[in-house]
C-alpha cells in the first residue's frame, strides 16, 4: 500500500513563505493548504478539515500565532493535531511562549526546506501515535 500524502495547513501571512511551502514541499508526498489569513486557516480546519500536521507562523497582524495555538489545541476536533512554530525571532521568550502553548517544535526564519521536512515527518508520526490514543 502505498504511503498516504501527510495533509498540512500552513499559515503565514509572508506570502513568500507560503510560496516555498506550496513549491518546496513534494506533492507527492504532501497535500499542503496554506493560509494567508489565520481566521481562514481556523475556519477550514473548524470545518471538519483536519490536517496531520500545522504549520504556523508566530508574528501576524491580524491573529499572533500563539493564540491560534490556543485555539486549535481547544477544539477537540484538532487537539491532537501536532504543530511547528515558525518566526523570524529568535529569542529565548518566544521560543518558550511557543512550546508553552502546544508548539511540537520550533523554527525559525530563514529556514532550510530539508529542516522543515524532518519537522513535518516527525511531527506526522506524532500525529498517528495522537489518533490512535484518542
């Protein structure tokens, strides 16, 4: 049987960044939905479209990162969903803040596509342990 493609939300308002996520990322072994805006990103998964993995930037105007945090591990339909915290900072306090508040794993910009793969693979196999102890 053949491997299925790890489903990811990414969500960073740097269009840039979205870009190599959509163009980096193998199609073949990744479906991955990006978000400029983090209120589309909670409505998309809010509406019953659950990802293995999200991907989410730290620093955004609209809605911070940590906060959506917050709110993916608060809904039962995505508490288990593992996440990687992505910011262009890369200080002590916002590291902490992200994995205080549900980040799997940490990375910061500019990142290499390979760090981001490993993050992603072994935040899916999380994923799977997640689902199967639910």
């Amino acid at each position: 049987m053949d491997n299925p493609r790890i489903k990811i939300v990414a969500i960073d308002d740097d269009e840039a960044i979205l870009d190599i996520y959509e163009t980096g990322l193998d199609a073949g072994r990744y479906e991955v939905k990006t978000f400029a805006d983090p209120r589309a990103a909670r409505k998309h998964v809010s509406d019953g479209n659950i990802p293995d993995v999200i991907i989410t930037d730290i620093m955004m105007p609209s809605v911070d990162g940590i906060s959506l945090m917050n709110e993916f591990h608060s809904d039962p339909a995505s508490a288990h969903v593992p996440i990687i915290a992505v910011s262009g900072l890369n200080d002590a306090a916002t590291l902490n803040d992200a994995l205080l508040f549900g980040a799997m794993d940490y990375v910061v910009k500019p990142f290499e596509l390979p760090a981001i793969e490993a993050k992603v693979q072994k935040a899916y196999e999380l994923s799977l342990k997640r689902r199967q102890n639910r």
